[in-house]
C-alpha cells in the first residue's frame, strides 16, 4: 500500500445545496407509479393475483356482509361470503388491525402514515379518512366501545407515573379527551370492551403475572382473567357478545385459538390477531385463510379471497467498483477526528492507521502496522494521544503515544475490548467503553493513567455513545437511546449524565433532553461533547451542528442553536471551547461558535489500491466452478494479478520463473463465499477480518455501520493494509425520529433525509439501507436517489418495497416496528402473497436462518472446538461452543416454518442469498448448509452464497472463470456432494493473493 499527501476538492455541505435545487425543479420517478404495469426504462411492474395473506387481520361487518382485511398493509374490502377483494386506501399507509364501527358506518385502524403509528378512521366505502389521534408517540390496536361513542387503544404516551411502556388508553370520539386507564409499568396491550361497555380486557406483560388483565372502563383497579402459562403467551382477546372470551395462544411449536379456556382450532397456525364477532361465532385468520365458525365449537369454513398485487422489477445502470485499476483514490473513510487542545492540529483514523496533520498540512502516519487503530483522544495538554488498538493481542486495548518521543505503550489489559476514549479534565483519568457483548454492549470505565487501575462507573448499557467529561471531572455524559417501551426497542437518543466516581455522594444518573424530545441523530458520533470550560455541550440535531449552555451537572439552560447548514458528524473541541471541528460529507470543517464563520480542512490523504503483481498457479484435484451442478476433474488455475487468467486441464498451464506454484492435488477449488449480510465491528479488531478468509468468505456486504467506519473498513483491505475480504459496506441503518442501533440514524424529516443522501452519494456508499421506522414514502424517496447513483436499496420490509423497486429485503424474521412481521406469521411460516412477492418480482432475499448453527455442529462437533475460534472475543467463541443448549432460538429443522419459506421462495423464483447477520464466519457455512436441510441442491445452496450475491453486488466474481476475479478457495472434499465441505478450509485466494489458514491465524510481525 502506498499512501501520501495530495491535493483534493470536497464537496462538504456544497452537494447538498445543488440536491436541493434539483429537488425543486422537481425530480422523475424511477419506478413506475402504482397502476403503472408495464415497462418504462425503469423497472417493469407486474401483477397478480394471490389467496393466501401472512400476518393478516380480518375484521367482519355488523351486518355480517362485509370483511376489512389489512393484507401488506393495505385497506381491502371483501363480500364475507368470499370473492374478490377491493383495495380501499393507498399502499404507503402500513394500515393495521382494522375493526369496524358498532353502527357499521367506519372502519378504525391504527396506521403508520407519517412515520408513527396513529389511530384512523374512513368511512365504510374507503372514503372519508380521518386522522383520530397524533403527536410523537405510538397509538396502536384500536377497539371500539359497543356505544359507538369511545375507541380503546393501547399507546406509549408518557404515564402519569412517568415510566415507559404501553398503557391502556380511551378517546372520546365526540370531544377528543383522552384518558390513561392504566400505570402499573407493564407492557399492556390489544384492548378489548365487554359486551355492556363496562370493561376492557387486554394483554399484559408483567413476569410469571403475564397474561389477560382487565379494568373498569373508568378506571380502577385491574383484575387477573387468565395467566399464561410458562412459554406461553395470550395474545389479541376479543369478547364475544355473551361475554365469551377468545383470544390466541402462542407457543414455540404452536398458535392456536381457545375460547374461555377450550381450544377451538384444531392444528390451525392461528395468526395472534382478535377474532371478529358475528352473532354467535367469529372470523378469524389462520394458515394464511380467512376462516368462519358460526359457533365456537362449530367447524370452520373457509373464505375464499383473491387480491391483487404488484412488484416491479427495477431496472437501472449499476455502478460498478474498479479492482483492478491502482490509480490513486482519496481516504474517504476518516474515523474520528479530533482537534488538538491549541487548535493547531488534528488526529484521526484512516486507511489502517493513526495519522497526525497539521490544519493545512500534511498527514503523519503515527502507527503504519496492519492492526486496528482507532479513536484517538488529546490528551489535555496536547503532548499524547490515547487511541485503540489490537496490536498487544487479539482484542483493542487503550494505548496511549507520546508525541515529544514517539514512544507508544499499551494502558489496559481487559478481557473485553476498551473504546471511545475520553481524558478527563486534569489528564489523570481516561473514560472509555468496555465493550462486553455482541452488538456494541458496553460499560463506562474510568482508567487511572498513572496506576493503570480501571473502575468501571455504568453497568453495560445498549450501545451507547462515547463518554465525554464535564469541566469539574464529576460527571460524564454521553448519548444513550431512551427507550418508549419494551414491546418495541426505539427510542430517541439523549444526553445520559453520571457520576465519574460511583461514591462520591451524587446520585445517581439522570436524563436530559436537550431539543424537546427530538433524538440526537445517532449514538455514534453526533454527540454530545461537552466543552472543556464546561459552559456547552454540541451534538448534531436534524443533520445540523448544534450547541446549547448548560450547568456544571450537564442540564441544559437554553435551546439548542445550529451552528451548520450542513450536515455534520464527530464534533470535537479546542481547548480554549471557542471552536468545534466537524465532519461534513467527505470534508471536515471549523466553526467559530460565537461568529460562526465555518472554514474548511483539508485532508489530502490518498492511497493506491494493492494487487498482486506476479503469477499464481493452482494445481488442483477438483473444480467446483459455480456454474456447473458437477465437479471438474483435475485443473490447473492460472491467476495473474487478481484475476484468473486460464483453467485447463493438467499439465496445460506451465510455470514461469518466479511464479508461485501450489500443488494441491488433494484439494477442491470452489469460488470463494459471499457473506451477504455482517456488520464489520470495530470492537472485533483486525482478527475479524482474517478470520472471515480462515473461513472461505472473500467478500463481505456490510448493510449497516457508521458513515466513515465501514468506509475506512472498505479502504484498508483495498489499500493492503488490513489482511481481509474485499468490503461492500454502506453508512446509517435509515430509520426516522425513533432509532435503536448505535449504527442507525433518528432522521428528523426529509431534509434530514436529502442530507443523509448526498453524505452516502461523497462517500461512494455501496449500497443503502431502509430501516424499521423509515416510512414507506421515504423508502421510495431512498429508491429514487440509490438508483440514480448506480447503487441498490434494502431494507426489512416486503411490501410495498417490493411495489417500489426496493432491491433485497434482509431476514425473513427479525425486527419489525409492528411488533410482528409481514414476511411470516407464527411458526415461521410464510404465505402465498410473500412467496409471491418475492417469486414475481425475482428480487433478493437474505434470509438469515438464525438457529442453523446447532445442526451444521452435531454433523461435524469438532467445529465447536476449531482452532479459527481463536480469532473472536472469548463470549464469540462461547457461543459457538454451546450453540443449542441456551434455547433462546429455535433450532432450524428441515419441516420447520422457516425452512418451507426457503423452499417455497426458491422455488417461484425469489432469489436466495446467503448472510447470517453474525461476524462469526462458520455461521454462513450452518446457513448454507440449513438451505440443503430445507430441500434446495448442494449446486443451489453454494450459489446463494458465490455467483447469487455477487451478480446482486454487480461484483465479477463469484465463479471460477477465465477473466473473473481471483477469489478461490481449496477445501477438503467436495462441497456438491456434502456441503458441509466448504467448513474444510485450506487455503484462500482473496483479490489473487494466497493465504494459508494457519498462517492467517498467526500471521506474524506487523508488516
């Protein structure tokens, strides 16, 4: 790798002023508009017609002649005798749970319209909407009072207690008075009124005391109705009009219906949603079919439905990434820049390495090894600089450099990973994270410099934000998400301020939000940091630089002010607290915070892309080429530089002086995997790269980090400096107003929004990522950008992402903001309409089979106790070792929910690519392996992981052809007769260069 100083223009805030205009001037659709099927240039809309729904509700008439469903988040229609359904509203809406008025005259409906679930109504044609409840919080599961005149819901408005979580609320219709009916500190949920309108039953979430509740509608005190019993979980209880109770009961293996006590649906999957009284039976969903019983123990009739759906299949000019060009490039990925006490200087992190520049100066490499180095820290003097780094061992430790000698020495020697230095105040204590579980879970730990003594202030918490000192050295304040619930885990990020030493008599932690409940943008990297004289505090709001005065405890005393039109990202201070330092789209800037005249910094720093130069020869015993169902016999594999020049038959290549020749008659080549789904970790160090090749995987797509980190990522593997795969990787998980990971972005509106865009657009993002709170109008919005620039979108969702041109949808589980998912229903199982969607539209699907681990280890046990383990954190490695005996995920089984969706999916068409949302690489090999478990061929399950993702990365490799990139690994055994063969692992060509597995286990002296 060669790096070096070079002039460069950025765009900084510039970019996002020409978007705007272009906006103005109003800017094309690129997918075609609902009812637009057909071929436009850019995408092609096809429809069809399906008879099955997942996760769907349905809801009967007074009458009895009408059914509402909510199929894919839309308002249907349908005759209760069967037949075709009517769509009554829009497709952006994510409408829920519709229930009709007593009068038959509306339908309510808790809806997901402008980025937060609020309570609707429309009158029984589709006509008429009316929005019945609003504000920032959620209003969800509507039910009306048997008067007409009431509507009950369950909502995560503030309590009168002022602890978070789901209350049972009621509206008046006629005034719009609301009223809290419970404050106990549970989840309660999916209310229900009596026949006489006197109570109201519903879901509550309270230990071994879980189960159906119920309260005077006036209030009062609540009474047990039913508990559930243990692994069990009651869900949606509707009563009938005698006072029967029915509701659904959720288990591990099944979900059925029971009416006071009796189970009334068979071997039904029964869908968790309230079954719609008629007389004196209900209707009610279950196996994807609407189902009638005219009396509880009565025998069920179908209702047969069709509805029509769309999907488009987008078409657009992908932008493709140069692997073989070595023209210099400019470091986009700048992690953490800080400015040095005297203003005078900066440090950062880039391409690999610690770096020290002059404002207006050139770059100094502080550190030039192949380790992680990361987050840099003034000491308050100026003289050193403390960072993170993996070079005393496998996991980052605080290191602390002494500018005046350039002597380096290692400050801690944790079990777990320290992060996020902070010094205190008087330079004798340094705050940072200790990172003790998956996903970024951390404490706060003060470390003594002088002693090397670590305390540790804060339990670990959920990701938070890096720790900054107030001026006094009492407290410490960082961002933290504050949660609205525990049904659902967003919340806003806000200011969370401790005591930096536990006894000194303080109290305890506190609270603050500094801009009216809006969230801070992310916890990683917007703030806050505090100002060394201790009067401000800055973090970013809305994309834009903010600072606002506090106290010496951290309470805000005024309004955040903007000090940026710009976005911003990784404020630090000088230490005379009169100047900020910010990143701004792939530039950094200076703000003066009293005249606010901002001045640009430059960082010209380039690199040059490292590929082999020599020849490479394979002389292997097998082929499995990725094309073909059967192997190869014996080939030679020619590699110059990092493609693959030629593959003949033996003795058809001849090696030239200086070649390297590998005999490897005993070995098998096969393309070298794609893990389509992982997020790159800082907390891993440089040994989670090594260990994703000791694996076979050569390309890793990273679908959620922070803006610069998954870009430094990307650049030290390209520039040579870090031993790894080649990195697809993009910036912020998009969500809006409400944010969960660390890595996700609170988007405060659609200016934020367009900020966020042109940030991904200067640092070459790979792709985009739509997230759980991200509306369905600003998903199609993320469309209409990403395409424009060559790149794909993917999201959670299904529908109507697929309607939009929407690329991939990761996980047929995982986190949805209903608190269900519209991609299956219980028991993992998916139907017709999501088969469909995914089979018509031929569009990706990562399915992420978590709990295929245990099968692939009771195949091949020794796997537990692999000497490639060696390279995780100890807990990584834990969890591999008792993999299955937690119980906390289902097991993955051939007859499972999850692996009939595979199958189902597969087969329309919906392609498979293979990713398993876990930094620990033998999880793909169990994900591949849970594809042939679930009926697909050795040749397709190996596909989904090799040509599959990189045909979706617009990446040539992914076989083994002449021309291709040079990405092969030779493995024991062949993976098209026993799969569990691409575990076998020998060797790995990455980008054309050779690694032996144990030497990537142990690969020496920093070079």
């Amino acid at each position: 790798m060669r790096a070096w100083a070079g002039a460069r223009a950025c765009r900084g805030g510039l970019g996002a002023l020409v978007l705007a205009a272009a906006l103005a001037l109003g800017m094309p659709l690129l997918v075609p508009p609902l009812g637009a099927a057909a071929e436009d240039g850019r995408g092609q809309g096809i429809r069809f017609d399906v008879h099955e729904g997942t996760s769907m509700a349905a809801s009967v008439s007074p009458d009895g002649r009408s059914l509402a469903l909510d199929l894919q988040g839309s308002l249907w229609l349908l005759p209760a005798s069967g037949g075709r359904a009517r769509r009554v509203s829009g497709v952006f809406d994510d409408i829920r749970q519709p229930v009709w008025s007593p009068d038959g005259r509306r339908i309510a409906f808790f809806a997901y319209r402008d980025g937060g679930y609020d309570l609707w109504s429309v009158a029984a044609d589709g006509s008429d909407l009316r929005q019945l409840t609003s504000g920032i919080h959620d209003d969800r599961e509507p039910a009306w009072s048997p008067d007409g005149r009431r509507i009950a819901f369950a909502s995560d408005r503030p309590a009168r207690g002022g602890r978070p979580g789901y209350n049972i609320w009621v509206l008046e219709l006629d005034s719009g008075a609301l009223h809290q009916l419970t404050d106990n500190g549970h989840e309660n949920r999916a209310p229900t009124w009596s026949p006489d309108g006197r109570r109201i039953a519903y879901v509550s979430r309270r230990g071994q005391d879980s189960g159906l509740w119920q309260v005077d509608a006036g209030g009062g005190a609540e009474q047990l109705l039913r508990a559930a019993a243990p692994g069990a979980s009651l869900e949606a209880p509707s009563y009938g009009p005698g006072g029967e109770l029915a509701y659904v009961v959720q288990e591990r293996q099944s979900s059925r219906l029971e009416v006071d006590g009796v189970v009334v649906s068979a071997d039904e999957n029964v869908f968790p949603f309230k079954a719609s009284w008629h007389g004196k039976g209900f209707y009610y969903v279950a196996d994807g079919r609407i189902r009638h019983r005219p009396a509880p123990r009565a025998a069920a009739r179908e209702v047969a439905f069709s509805a029509q759906l769309e999907v488009t299949r987008p078409h657009y000019p992908r932008r493709l990434r140069d692997f073989d060009s070595t023209a210099p490039r400019p470091a986009l990925g700048i992690v953490r820049p800080v400015l040095s006490p005297d203003g005078r200087q900066l440090a950062y992190a880039a391409l690999g390495d610690l770096y020290l520049q002059p404002l207006g100066g050139q770059p100094r490499n502080l550190t030039r090894d192949r380790y992680l180095d990361t987050d840099p820290a003034w000491s308050p003097d100026g003289r050193q600089l403390a960072w993170s780094s993996d070079r005393g061992g496998d996991l980052p430790q605080l290191w602390i450099h002494d500018l005046a000698s350039g002597r380096s020495r290692q400050l801690t020697r944790l079990p777990t990973q320290a992060l996020g230095a902070a010094w205190s105040p008087d330079g004798r204590r340094i705050a940072f994270l200790e990172v003790d579980g998956r996903w970024g879970v951390a404490a706060v730990s003060v470390l003594e410099v002088a002693s090397g003594k670590v305390t540790r202030v804060q339990p670990s918490l959920a990701q938070p934000g890096n720790p900054t000192w107030s001026a006094d050295g009492r407290w410490i304040a960082l961002a933290l998400v504050a949660p609205f619930s525990k049904s659902f885990r967003e919340g806003s990020n806000q200011v969370y301020v401790f005591p930096a030493d536990p006894d000194a008599g303080l109290g305890g932690p506190r609270w603050f939000a500094p801009k009216g409940g809006q969230s801070i943008d992310t916890r990683g990297g917007a703030g806050p940091v505090w100002s060394p004289d201790g009067r401000r505090m800055a973090a970013v709001y809305g994309g834009l630089l903010h600072v606002w005065p506090v106290d010496a405890e951290g309470r805000p005393q005024e309004e955040p002010r903007a000090l940026t039109r710009a976005i911003a990202h990784a404020p630090s201070w000088s230490g005379d607290s009169r100047t900020l330092l910010y990143q701004s789209d792939d530039c950094l800037e200076t703000v003066d915070v009293s005249s606010g005249r901002i001045t640009r910094v430059e960082v010209p720093l380039r690199y040059s892309p490292a590929i082999p130069q020599g020849r490479l020869l394979l002389r292997v015993g097998q082929l499995v080429d990725g094309v073909s169902a059967q192997a190869r016999g014996v080939a030679d594999i020619l590699v110059e530089r990092n493609r693959i020049a030629a593959i003949t038959a033996p003795g058809g290549l001849q090696p030239r002086p200086g070649d390297v020749v590998v005999e490897a008659r005993g070995l098998t080549a096969m393309p070298g995997l794609v893990e389509y789904h992982a997020h790159v970790q800082k907390d891993f160090g440089e040994a989670q790269h090594r260990a994703w090749l000791a694996y076979g995987v050569t390309t890793v797509r990273d679908p959620g980090n922070l803006p610069y980190h998954g870009v430094e990522d990307r650049e030290a593997v390209e520039a040579g400096v870090r031993i790894g795969p080649r990195i697809y990787t993009t910036g912020h998980l998009f969500e809006w107003q409400r944010v969960y990971y660390k890595m996700g972005v609170a988007l405060a509106g659609p200016d934020h929004l367009e900020l966020e865009l042109q940030r991904a657009a200067a640092l070459r993002h790979d792709l985009l990522k739509s997230y759980v709170r991200l509306p369905d109008r600003q998903q199609r919005r993320l469309v209409e950008f990403a395409h424009a620039h060559g790149i794909p979108v993917s999201t959670h969702e299904v529908y109507p992402a697929a309607l939009v041109g929407v690329d991939a949808t990761e996980h047929l589980g995982a986190t949805s903001r209903r608190g269900y998912s519209p991609k299956h229903g219980p028991q993992g199982r998916s139907y017709e309409d999501v088969v469909q969607i995914f089979g018509r539209s031929g569009r990706a699907l990562s399915p992420t089979h978590f709990g295929s681990l245990p099968a692939l280890l009771a195949r091949d046990p020794a796997l537990r106790e692999d000497p490639r383990l060696a390279l995780y954190p100890g807990w990584a490695q834990a969890s591999v070792r008792q993999a299955g005996s937690d119980g906390r995920l289902p097991v993955v089984t051939p007859d499972g929910g999850s692996s009939r969706a595979i199958r189902d999916i597969h087969a329309a068409g919906g392609r498979l690519l293979a990713g398993t949302d876990t930094p620990i690489a033998l999880h793909l090999h169990a994900e591949i392996a849970s594809y042939v478990d679930a009926g697909l061929s050795p040749y397709q399950a190996l596909r989904s992981a090799t040509l599959e993702p990189a045909r979706e990365l617009g990446l040539d490799a992914g076989s083994l052809e002449a021309g291709k990139l040079a990405d092969i690994v030779l493995v024991q055994g062949n993976p098209l007769e026993d799969i569990t063969a691409t575990t076998r692992v020998r060797k790995v060509v990455a980008n054309g260069r050779l690694y032996g597995v144990e030497a990537l286990l142990d690969p020496g002296p920093a070079h």
